[in-house]
C-alpha cells in the first residue's frame, strides 16, 4: 500500500502511510455512494422544492396567505431568520476563539463549526426575503439605503458578517485542499481534482507558507468574533430601538448575543451527533468532545436563563400596565410555550450536563435538542406576543386581526429553509472533509514540519 | 219634443260636467303628479360689496330635502330691476357646481336707484324637471365703507367709518349695522372681533394675540354680514405691519413663529454626523482587515506558483 | 306661479286632451323619476359654511396631487395640525366612512379608527377618532430603510409607495399602530380613471400591493384650500384642522384661534411622554354632549363587536 506516485515526490516529505489512511477513510464520504445518502438528499429536495411551491403560492397571491396581519406584522419568517443567524454567531465565536486559545481538542470539531457559520448565515437571509413584500424591490435596500435604519445596518452587518466567515472557512479549508490535492484517491483529471488544485492555491506545507496562513488565521479569528458580535447586536437593536412594549429593552444586544451563541452550540453538539454517527468517525470525536462542548453549551445555558429571568423579572415586577399586559399575555395564551422555553431550555441541560454520572454522548444530545427547541419558542416569544399587546390596545378592528395563527406557506417555507440547510451541510461534508485532516497527522506520531499551521 | 230636447240638453249637460270633473281628475292627478315628483326651490339672493370695491349679486338655487341640500347646476337665472320684463333685464348667469349664479359687476357700475336711494333686485329660476321655478327680490342700498388702523400712545385700534351717499353726494352716517372683523386664514376666515356702529363709525382695539404669516404680515377683513338694508360689505387692509419701518422683534402685538426645518436628524433624509462618521470608521476598520487578508491569500498563490517552478517533479 | 291649464268646455275635446294628456304624463313620469340622481352616487359632506350638502361621488375622488418628487417638499410655510374635540364625538363613524371611499380602503383597513377609550376605571369611556399623529418626531421615518416614509416641511408624514419595500419595520416603530399593510392586490382603486392618474404619495391610489399606507391628512385636497375629508364629514364638528403657523384651526363651521383652543380646553397629545411630539391635540372629553351609549345604538353587530375588547367592556365583566 504504499501507492506513492513518482511525481508526487515533492510531497514526499509531508504525506505518508497514516496521512493516506485518513484520507482514504475520509474520502468514501467524499462520494455519493450509498444508498442512505442518495435517499436523504433526495429527501431534503423534496422539502426545498416544498418550500419553493410555498414562496411561489405567496408571490403569486400577496402576503395575505401567511398569517400575518395589520398588527402582527412579523411572524415565523422573522423567527426562522432570528434563530438561523442566531446559529452562525456560535459557529464564528467557537470556530474563531477555540483557535485563537490554540486547544487541542478542538481540532475535530473546527471544520464543522466553521461550516455551521457560513451555512447558517447563507439561508438566515433567505427568510428575511421571505417577509418583504415587495421583493422587486430588494436592491433599493443599497442604492436607497439610510443609515439611520437598523435595517440598513444589518443588511452592512449580515453582508460583511458573511463575507468574513467565508474567508475564514477557506483559510482553514487550504491545507485540506493541498492534502486533497495531492493524494491519490481521486483520479487525477476529475473535477475534484481540478478544483482542489485551484482552490489550494499551490499551498505547500513549509513554515514560508505557514507563517502567512497563521497570520491571515489570526487576524480573522479576531475580526470574526468582533463581526459576530455586533452583527447580532444589530440584530436585537431592531427590535429594542423601538418603543413597544417588551422590544424596548436595554439588554436585548446582549440577550440575543448569548442566546444566539447558546442556539449555535446546540446544534453544533446535534451536528457532532449526526456526523459521528454516520460517518463512523468514532475515532476522532470521542465523548471528551460532548463532554467539552457541553460544559459550554451548560454556561450558556446558565447565561441564557439568567439573562432571561433578569429580562423578566424587571417586567413583572414593575407596575407598568403594558408590561404586566404582556406577561399576562405570556402566562394565559402562551403558557405552554413559556414553560418549555425558558424552563425547561434552561433546566433540563443544566441537569444532564451538570451532573458527571448523567453525561453520555446521547444524552448530551438530548439536551442539545432540548435547546433548540426551546430557543426556537423563546424567538417566536419575543416576536409576537409583543406585537399583539401594542400600546393602544387592539380595537375597531376586526377580530381575525386580534391573534396570529401562521398558516400552511409559513410551515412549508420553513420547511424549504431547513431542508436547504441541511442540503447545503450535507453537500459541504461531501466536498470537504468534515474532520480537519491537516492536524491529525500530529496525533500520529509524525514529526511535523517546522512552524506548521496551529 | 220639448221634453226630448230638455232630457237631451241635461243629458249633454251632465256629461259634460261629468267630463270636466273627469279630465280635471286625470289632469289634476297627471299635473300634481308632475309637481310632485318635483323638489320644491328655494333661491336666495344677496348682493356683496366687495373689498376691492367691485359689486356682486349672487343667487342660489337649492332644494332641501332629509335636511341635506341639493344645488341646482347650469341652470339659467335672470335678473331684473324689479318686475319681469324685457327693458327691466340687468343680465343672466348659469349656476355653477354650488348652485351659485354670479353678476360681477365693476366698481364704477352704477345700479339703478329709486328715489330713496334703494336698489331692488329680483332674480327669476324658471324650473326645470326637477326644481320648481322659484323667484326672490332684494331691496339693497350701497354702502362706502373705509377701513383704518390708528395708533395713538401705544393703543392700536381698528377703525371703520361707514356711510350712505346721498342724493347730492353727502354722506350719511350708516344708522344699525353690526360689523365683524376677520382674519383670513388657510382654509377660512377667523373672526378676531365685532362691534357696532355709532354715528358711522366702529372700532375695536387691536388684540394683541393675532398671529401673522412668516414675516409678520397680516391682513384684516371688516365685515357687515347680511344686512338688511346694505346686504353684504367686506373691506380689507391687507398685508401691513404696524408701523411699517418698526422691525417685527419690537411688535409684541403680532406673533411670529419661526419655522426652522431642521438638515440633519433621525427621521431625516439627512444622517446626524457622528453616525455617518461612526459608520465609516467602523466599516474601513473591518474590511481593511479583510482586504490584508486576501492581499496575504494572493501572496500564498504566488509563492505555490513559485515553488511549482523551481522544484520540477522528477 | 303654477302655468294654469285653459280648460276645453268640449267634452270631446277634453275627453281627446285629458287622454292625451294621461298618456303623455306617464310616458313623463318614468322621465321625471330618472332625472333624479340614485341614491349610491352621492355622499353627504359639510361645507364650509357649515351646510349638510350631497355632492358627487366623483367630486371627491382624487384630483391630482403632486408627483412623487413635488411631494416631498411640503407646502411652503405652513405646519399642519389637528384638534379633535372628545367631548363632541360620539361614534357616528362618518368620518370612518368618507375617508374608505376616499381612499379606496375596504373595511378593516382603516386610516382613521375610533377608539372606546377610557382614562381610568372610575372615569366614563369617551370615544377616541385616532388618526395618524405626523409625529415631530416620527419613529415611522426613522427606521425606514429606503426612505418611503419622510416628514415634509409642512409638517405631513407620507408614504412614497413606489419606494416602499414592504419591510414593515414602520409598522412595528409606531406606537399608534396608525399604519397599515396592503397584503393583496386590491380590486377597488383599480379602475381605469385611476390607472391613468400618474401616482402620487399625496393621494396614494392606486394602491401597490405588497406595500405600507396610512392617513395621510389628504394632501390633495388642501391643496385646494379645502379640509381633509375626516373634517368636513364629521357631523357633530369634532375634528378642526389648520396652520399652526396662523395659529388657527377650523371644523367648516367655526374657525378659532388654536392656542386659545388649546389653552381654553386643555388640550393635549396622545402619550406625551413617548416623545414623538405629534401634532394631532386632543381636547378632553368634559362637558359631554352625549352619553358614550349613544356611540353603540344603531350600529351593524360587526361594528359592536369590535369593542368588546375595550378595557370598559372587560372591567364590567370581570367585576
């Protein structure tokens, strides 16, 4: 097995045997080829076609399909938009400070939070699309564009959020790319090939090419996690800069910056899951990685719920009667909701991951879902009970116009939005390797060049 | 054979009446039914000596009906010096969107008079489908009105002085007349003051709460409103500062309110400064960063394509 | 003044004119009844001079206003602002009703709503007309991102509909919730008179699907030199409008100095304390002409049932 080609004698010095064994492991999943994968991307099609017959329904038939009417303005596309940028900011600020604070255990897991940024914030503004009602008219958002609007500010934010998290993936996507480039399991005039030489950019791993690389690295990482942070910050300015009641609060940058972050790392530990699981990589994510990345997810959850109580105490306990009409809101139509997002969101993974004896693979991810879930409600919490308790009570208007109920284009562009996601992982994971390979060779033993990539 | 003719003759003669009363029947039921089905008009006629001392007759032709009026459009009036007749035509008009016919006359235009001075008038509507005709006369003397603003020691009045010219061109002093002063706004005319006359003269005393336009301009309107004798005068004084060389600041009396519309705010088209500025430091400083970094990206692509050069694959 | 008929003593010749007099007269009749204008094409309004009058439906219609760019420049010198007497008011919706047809809304998308308001529980309800405020300080037009809504110099909040993207962020930055949304593509306002009129903010027909519309204190109309619809429609002359600049405000019937109005009634704006600095006044609801009761009699179920939220309605079910 040794398959070392002669004209690859340059890379002599870098690839070997164990180098080879990871790639070829790496590479089935680089390929199409079972069945389980050929059904479930077929599946997640099948779902985006369904949102797209949504979108097309409410082009074709105005906004008055969804359920939003002349009170509740924003509904679930609004929320979708919240949560799935919310994930991308845990994505940049893991990705971006796990490599600044160089942890080794972090390593497998890098490559999937850094694709988890740019995918979320790729299908985060689709949603917000979705709530425009003229989309014709989208570009005036930057030939007309006031600085003055929040709006304005996040469409800068979210554009130059996306472009630095895209340069970011690729800078740690390099060595990949080289090691891809240069092994032998592809053929060497296929696409893939092709595509890896360019996007190597003759990438060789010598300390000259190093000490650009870590520089780039470093520098991103930092700016990633400044972008990140305000990014969201603006995000929650949208709502707290306006006066109704239960928006206009003065911690709303730093609530969502936290849930945001508590959101992405949920789906990072389901992500972990899903992956290990399929691509049998038992090997390289091992239960210190859920265990690690738990611990994080349980100080998130203690920031979420603290933020979230402090949120509502100073609401329920002041006397102001559109605050109390809000939380009596909350508390009658909306118990239930109430109830699993900001409990049980908070609770159930402070005691599975609290606990040592409690913590096993499968039971972190439990508590993994058990927070998106609850930080999906959490979203949809925020967003519409506040707009049907405004200051003016609701009157001379027409009963339907009293409560929101999102209808079936809401759902099946929800559906189309996370279908695409997952679409969208699944075809990253094909492409790349979804386990950095250029750091594992150090775990096996091989002296590595001088000044390599950390 | 007289029997026959008498039988015959009440037989003719009770037809007939029977007739008569039969085609006054349909005739009365088909005529009232005509009238019926018509709204019955109501003109009223008034003449106003305006401010620019031209004269105007105006008539109006409307019905009433549930309370809510109902103008007669492009519906001809004619005007007469009295009794209807060829020689006694002063002219005619056509009502206009409001039911408003019009004569405008100059001010030299003299009326006919009769001999204590009083003018009448009589405007004819002749009907049509829908309105009844209608008629209405109006008795008017001409008044001479002036309109002055005096300042003595510091109290400013407004002053009328209003009389009747007399056959030998003296003026006679007007006797009742209750004159209302205005003034003219946007939208309609805001009365500021009345009073009533006293040897032909009236006044009032300035107030002192009257707002005038961006420059302190004002204009005033004296009013008689429907009089019965001289109808309706309006005379103005338009567009005066109290002492006119005295600059606004020093004129309590009239209120000015600045309107300053601001260049630059929230709401505005216009950003405040410091969020442009804010804006651009903070968009320089991260894609500065961004820019290195693909600077750097090239830098690698450049050194790959050095090294593929100088090491050839052996 | 009635033509007097010269009546034939011939019994034939009255027999043959009285037929045909019958016959002429019914063929009249049908004629006559024509004449008159049906009912649906008037609309009641008050004049200026105070006079209940029925105008033309199309008199009311949109002349033009000014193009797109001309809008945004307001009238030179003047700053618009409104009173509405509370203690005057008493729910008869005309002014609701006019401004729909004006503006070619259909029912529950109104400009102008009108509240059941109560200050506190021991105080009586009064009804509240709530138009769009033009705020001073608007929210609407701060965080519009492209710039639809925008403050004109004269004092009015507009709507540039062409420049709309239907984002609906103004929506949820006023408090007043005086804006609405046009969620479908309206039938009505789409006729062919007003496709041929080039858009204008200041009318705002026909409406563009997909966009933000809101009482706009119909720009059009005082540009003529007359009131905006609401004013003129009101019976009771509950709503005065005019230039503050002149420092005068008139309901058609009366015209009166506005800070003798306001200082006379203590007049005061809808929550102050918000700081959008409106310029809709409210005078307080004393000296009540009618009991609010009145405000509820003869009126559709649909419309009853819109109140029962109103805070009097669930106090007096609750306790």
């Amino acid at each position: 097995m040794t398959g070392i080609k002669t004209h690859h004698i340059l890379k002599i010095k870098i690839m070997d045997n164990t180098e080879l064994s990871l790639i070829r492991e790496f590479a089935p999943q680089l390929k199409i080829n079972s069945k389980l994968g050929q059904a479930w991307i077929i599946i997640l099609i099948t779902g985006f076609i369904i949102g797209l017959f949504g979108l097309y329904w409410q082009i074709h038939k105005g906004h008055v399909v969804t359920g939003m009417r002349d009170y509740v303005v924003w509904g679930v596309y609004i929320v979708n938009f919240i949560f799935f940028m919310g994930l991308s900011y845990a994505g940049a600020l893991i990705a971006g400070s796990l490599h600044l604070m160089k942890t080794a255990w972090s390593k497998p897991i890098m490559r999937m939070a850094e694709i988890l940024t740019v995918v979320s914030l790729m299908i985060g503004p689709l949603f917000i699309i979705l709530c425009i009602g003229r989309l014709d008219r989208l570009y005036y958002l930057f030939i007309f564009g006031r600085i003055q609007s929040p709006i304005t500010w996040d469409v800068i934010a979210i554009t130059t959020d996306l472009i630095g998290c895209i340069i970011f993936l690729y800078l740690a996507l390099i060595p990949d790319m080289a090691i891809l480039r240069d092994s032998d399991e592809f053929k060497d005039n296929s696409w893939r090939k092709k595509l890896y030489r360019i996007l190597a950019l003759g990438y060789q791993d010598t300390p000259e090419f190093n000490k650009i690389l870590n520089r780039s690295k470093n520098i991103m990482a930092a700016i990633i996690i400044a972008i990140a942070i305000i990014v969201y910050s603006v995000l929650a300015w949208i709502f707290s800069v306006t006066l109704q009641p239960g928006w206009h609060s003065a911690i709303f940058g730093p609530y969502f910056v936290i849930a945001a972050v508590y959101s992405g790392t949920g789906v990072l530990i389901i992500v972990m899951w899903l992956y290990r699981k399929i691509y049998h990589l038992e090997a390289y994510i091992t239960k210190e990685h859920f265990v690690k990345v738990g611990v994080l997810l349980l100080i998130l959850a203690a920031f979420f719920g603290y933020f979230t109580f402090s949120e509502y105490l100073t609401k329920w306990y002041g006397s102001e009667k559109n605050d109390s009409f809000l939380i009596d809101r909350l508390f009658s139509d909306y118990f239930w909701m109430f109830i699993i997002s900001n409990y049980a969101g908070v609770i159930i993974p402070l005691v599975i991951i609290g606990f040592p004896n409690l913590r096993t693979i499968n039971s972190i991810t439990f508590a993994a879902i058990i927070c998106v879930i609850a930080l999906w409600f959490n979203r949809y919490l925020i967003v519409v009970p506040t707009l049907e308790t405004p200051f003016l009570p609701i009157q001379d208007s027409r009963p339907e116009f009293l409560n929101y109920s999102s209808t079936w284009v809401e759902w099946s562009t929800t559906l189309g939005g996370t279908a695409l996601f997952c679409l969208l992982f699944t075809l990253a994971s094909k492409f790349v390797p979804i386990i950095e390979v250029y750091g594992n060779k150090a775990k096996n033993g091989i002296p590595k060049s001088d000044n390599p990539i950390t | 054979m007289e029997k026959l003719k008498f039988i015959s003759i009440g037989r003719i003669l009770v037809g007939v009446f029977f007739s008569i009363l039969f085609t006054l029947y349909f005739v009365g039921i088909s005529y009232s039914q005509n009238e019926e089905s018509k709204f019955r008009t109501r003109m009223s006629l008034d003449f106003y000596s305006n401010n620019d001392k031209t004269k105007t007759i105006k008539a109006t032709v409307f019905t009433i009906k549930d309370r809510i009026r109902n103008y007669a459009i492009n519906e001809k009036v004619y005007f007469y010096y009295g009794e209807r007749s060829d020689e006694n035509l002063l002219d005619s008009a056509t009502t206009d969107n409001n039911g408003i016919a019009q004569l405008d006359f100059p001010e030299e235009f003299r009326f006919l008079t009769a001999e204590d001075r009083t003018i009448s008038i009589t405007a004819y509507f002749d009907g049509n489908d829908s309105f009844t005709e209608k008629s209405a006369d109006i008795n008017f003397i001409e008044l001479e009105m002036e309109l002055l603003l005096t300042q003595i020691d510091g109290s400013k009045t407004i002053e009328v002085r209003a009389y009747e010219k007399g056959i030998d061109d003296e003026m006679i002093p007007v006797k009742i007349a209750d004159i209302s002063y205005y003034v003219p706004r946007y939208f309609s005319d805001q009365k500021i003051g009345e009073s009533d006359f006293t040897v032909g003269k009236s006044s009032i005393k300035f107030p002192d709460n009257i707002a005038g336009d961006t420059i302190g301009n004002i204009s005033i309107l004296a009013r008689i409103e429907d009089h019965s004798i001289y109808g309706n005068v309006e005379r103005s004084i338009t567009n005066f500062r109290w002492g006119t060389t005295q600059p606004i600041e020093d004129d309590k009396s009239l209120m000015t309110i600045e309107i300053t519309i601001p260049t630059r705010a929230l709401w505005h088209t216009n950003a405040p400064l410091w969020m442009i500025i804010t804006l651009i430091i903070l968009l320089t400083g991260v894609w500065s960063h961004y820019i290195y970094v693909i600077f750097q990206l090239k830098k690698i692509h450049g050194l790959g394509k050095k090294n593929k050069l100088s090491q050839p694959a052996k | 003044m009635a033509r007097k008929n010269k009546k034939s003593k011939n019994s034939r010749r009255n027999f043959l004119n009285s037929s045909m007099l019958l016959g002429t007269s019914a063929l009249l009749l049908p004629e006559v009844m024509s004449s008159c204008k049906k009912p649906d094409d008037k609309v009641k309004v008050l004049t200026q001079e105070g006079k209940l009058v029925e105008v033309n439906k199309d008199e009311i219609t949109h002349c033009h206003g000014a193009s797109r760019e001309e809008s945004r420049e307001g009238i030179p010198n003047r700053k618009f602002v409104m009173v509405i007497d509370l203690s005057k008011c008493r729910n008869a919706r005309k002014c609701v009703d006019l401004c729909q047809e004006a503006h070619h809304l259909l029912p529950g998308q109104e400009f102008i709503r009108v509240y059941l308001m109560q200050r506190s529980e021991k105080s009586a309800p009064y009804w509240f007309p709530k138009p769009c405020f033009h705020c001073n300080n608007p929210l609407c037009a701060s965080v519009c991102p492209v710039g639809a809504t925008y403050k004109r110099s004269d004092g009015i909040v507009l709507v540039d509909n062409e420049r709309c993207i239907g984002c609906k962020f103004c929506m949820t930055g006023c408090p007043y919730n005086a804006r609405i949304f046009i969620w479908e593509k309206l039938e009505v306002g789409h006729d062919e008179e007003n496709e041929k009129i080039e858009y204008s903010p200041e009318t705002g027909i026909p409406h563009r699907e997909g966009t933000v519309a809101k009482c706009d204190f119909c720009p059009d109309m005082i540009r003529q030199k007359k009131l905006p619809h609401c004013v003129t429609a009101c019976p009771m002359g509950v709503i005065y409008f005019g230039d503050i600049n002149e420092d005068s405000v008139t309901n058609g019937e009366e015209t009166v100095s506005f800070s003798e109005l306001i200082k006379n009634n203590d007049g005061y704006r809808y929550l102050e304390t918000l700081g959008t600095d409106p310029s809709v006044y409210y005078l307080p609801a004393t000296a009540r002409l009618f009991p609010f009761e009145q405000g509820l009699e003869n009126k559709d179920e649909e419309i009853i049932d819109r109140y029962k939220n109103a805070p009097y309605f669930k106090n007096k079910n609750n306790g």
